[in-house]
C-alpha cells in the first residue's frame, strides 16, 4: 500500500492521511488545519472561497477528493469530533461516503444544528469500537480511545499483508485510561508502521493532571468557600464536564449548564452510556437559558433545542439567591447574562488550553468578572498523550516502523525509537 501524510508529519492539527492499494483508496481524516506559516490561524480565513484556501495551503492539493472534482475515493474515515480531524468535509465531493462512531457523528451534528461547523454532503455511514469494517480491500478495526473528544478512535489498518496503526489524538490520563491499555493490549503487535500522535513534545515542564487529580482539585478549591464557582471550559468536553460535574456531587452544589450544553449531554446520552444529562435522574442539575443563544435557538435552530428543558430551567433571579451552591459553565458570549444573574466574589475557573486566552473576547469577559470580584484561576490538563504514554504504546506495539504525526517535534521522537522515520507532507511512501 501507498501512505501519502498531506498534513501532519511536523505539524498539529489539520491531519489527512491517504492509503491506497491497487483497488482502494481512502482518506483517513480530513482535518482543518490549526496553524497556517506556523502562526495559529486567523478565524476570517474560513471564510474564503475554495480556490483562494487551495491557494494558501488550507486545502492540500489531492486529486479527485473535492467537491469540485470528480470521486476518485472510496470513502472518507474520520477519527474523532474536532475540527483539525473533520473540519474539511464540507470540500469532499459528496459522492464520497464517509465513516465515523456514533459519538463522532452525534457531536458533528450539535456543531452543525448550533452552527459551529457548517454542514456536508456525504452519506454518513457508522462504524462500531472494536468492529473491523471493510472498504474495497482494505480492513479498518477501530479501537475506542482516551481522548478529550468523545468516542475518538484510533485505527488498525490491514491489507495486502501489512498492519498499519494510526494512533489518531490520545492520552492515558483521561478517564478512560483504561482504554489505552485495551488498545495497547489488543492491537496488532509489530505492525509494519505505527502513525503516532505527539502534541504533547516540546511542552515537556507542563506537568500533567488527571481528570480525576482535576476533579480533586475544584473539591479542594472549593470546599471551605462559600461562594459562586463558574467554570469555562469546551462543551464537548465531555471528560471535563463530568469531572466538574462530579466535584459538584462531592461539593453538594447545583450543576448549571447552559442550553448548550445541556443539549450536547442530552444527545450523546442517546447512545446508551450513563453520562448525566438534565433529567429526573440527575436532580442537581440545572438548564440555564442565555438571552441570546435562547433567541437564536427559537428564531433558527429549532424550538424543541429549548423546549425539551423547560423542566429544568433555572432563571437569573434563581441563580441570584443560590449562588454560592451552584457551579456553573459559562463563556464570553455569556458576559452579559452572567452581569444580570448578579453573581460576584466568586471563582473563575478557565479549563482550556492557555494559548485562547489571549484572544481580545475572552479577555473582556474575564476583566467583567474581575470587576464583579471573581478571581481568575486556571485549572486544566491537556487531552493529548504524556511522553510517558506515548512511550508505552511505542514498547507495548513495537512497531517495525515508527513515523510521528500531529506533532511541532518529530525529532523528539528518535529519542524513543531508533525504527523513527520522518515523513513529508504530500509525499507518497510505500509500506
Ligand atoms: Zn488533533
Ligand atoms: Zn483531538
């Protein structure tokens, strides 16, 4: 089989992969790219049309993949929610079937309905943890990960005599740790190349908390205060979320999640899994209704999106009186609901990545709750593999060859294992 990496081999984010045999082709991830010239990219070059994105690189140059062309592949897999391993699928000729786990699709289609993504054309077909599928002659068996998306997977890849592993974005900290033992344990051992992710180089002084050590951490934070909590982090984060949530069990506090969030609990609990959503099961949990989203949600993007919490919703002047039992999501586009719930001398806890914290929005949400008495803290942890982890899949697989992806240090790993080889962007290499 032929591998052509056209993003991914010195960079993190926008990950496409092809294999092809003499029958088959595929491409594995279609991911918008998160850097552009090494700089993190400017959100207005979304915007632009196809021929000025193939331009600057936005979109590889691949033949017979996009919209524009005719189909010259059998299917598109996708790994997991996030943008920089999906976000391209709007470009795929929609001829193209594409395939991803039923969390997968669930969290593309909340992205979709809320109008965070924009839709795609391609006939969805769904594959299941652990279930080799086929496409043409060439097997897939995916293997459910730890990761900071839900139901991310990563790919055992079998034809024509070769295994080769892609790793997709994992860790072993998360909390379904147990997932990377399973995955080290189950796949093939020795595979002919194994395709690793490795964001986490170069980042080597972050030290790294579990989800669980988090979740210690909101307990301890808060514990002996007797005030209002609110916390930022990614509503599909579903890890982070049940984290909080769990702390806020401990704390004997309310759970308040917005109306997106609560919609992003209440369609993945569909998938029969026990993740707590607003319902009678889970009474400390609460629906806060933003002014503008809630009109958005009435005015574009379907009523019942509302409706279906009427049950549990909580208003301004509720959240008022109970403020220092709840804890609460939020994010700048809630500034001024957030102002008119009167909440203040509290905690804020930013649970994302550093680097978004910069950005002029977030800094003028953070300076309202500053004046309003919060303290600004930051408590997170990465959703990318520790170089611990990375090194135990490497000893537990042993791959025949070892090539880095979705990583700003391929070097690093040589440190690893001398079966290191670097790849290109866009170059074909044999296997
Ligand atoms: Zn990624
Ligand atoms: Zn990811």
């Amino acid at each position: 089989m032929h591998i052509t990496i056209y993003r991914g081999t010195k960079e993190i984010g926008g990950t496409l992969i092809e294999v092809k045999t003499d029958t088959t082709r595929i491409l594995i991830d279609a991911g918008y790219p998160l850097f552009l010239n090494n700089a993190p990219i400017d959100d207005n070059i979304a915007k632009l049309p196809h021929t000025e994105l193939l331009a600057l690189g936005v979109l590889p140059k691949i033949e017979r993949l996009y919209a524009w062309d005719d189909a010259g592949f059998d299917a598109v897999v996708i790994s997991h929610a996030h943008i920089d391993h999906y976000g391209l699928l709007k470009y795929v000729n929609s001829a193209i079937p594409v395939h991803m786990s039923a969390g997968t699709e669930r969290l593309i289609q909340i992205s979709q309905r809320f109008r965070i993504c924009d839709s795609f054309g391609s006939e969805v077909r769904r594959f299941r943890m652990y279930r080799s599928f086929r496409i043409g002659d060439i097997e897939l068996k995916p293997y459910l990960m730890d990761h900071s998306a839900f139901d991310a997977a990563a790919f055992e890849i079998n034809t024509e005599g070769k295994t080769v592993i892609y790793s997709g974005d994992f860790r072993g900290h998360g909390r379904k740790s147990v997932c990377l033992d399973r995955f080290i344990a189950a796949a093939k051992k020795r595979p002919d190349v194994l395709l690793i992710e490795g964001s986490m180089l170069g980042r080597i002084d972050e030290q790294t908390m579990t989800e669980g050590g988090l979740e210690d951490a909101v307990v301890e934070r808060m514990q002996r205060v007797n005030c209002p909590l609110l916390f930022q982090c990614s509503s599909q984060n579903i890890d982070r979320l049940v984290s909080f949530y769990r702390a806020s069990l401990r704390l004997k506090r309310m759970f308040v999640v917005d109306i997106y969030t609560a919609n992003v609990l209440h369609e993945l609990r569909q998938l029969k899994n026990n993740l707590p959503y607003p319902s009678p099961e889970y009474p400390n949990i609460k629906v806060f209704f933003p002014y503008r989203l809630t009109q958005r949600i009435f005015d574009d993007i379907g009523e019942e999106y509302a409706r279906r919490f009427a049950e549990y919703h909580i208003s301004r002047e509720r959240i008022k009186e109970v403020q220092n039992h709840i804890i609460m999501t939020c994010r700048p586009s809630m500034r001024i609901d957030i102002q008119k719930c009167g909440v203040h001398d509290g905690v804020f806890l930013y649970s994302l990545w550093r680097g978004y914290r910069d950005e002029a929005y977030q800094q003028t949400f953070e300076k309202s709750l500053a004046k309003a008495g919060f303290s600004l803290e930051a408590l997170h942890t990465s959703g990318h593999a520790t170089i611990a982890d990375i090194k135990r899949v490497i000893n537990g697989l042993d791959p025949q060859k070892l090539i880095p992806i979705h990583t700003m240090h391929p070097d690093a790993f040589g440190d690893f294992s001398d079966r290191t080889e670097r790849k290109h962007d866009g170059v074909a290499f044999e296997v």
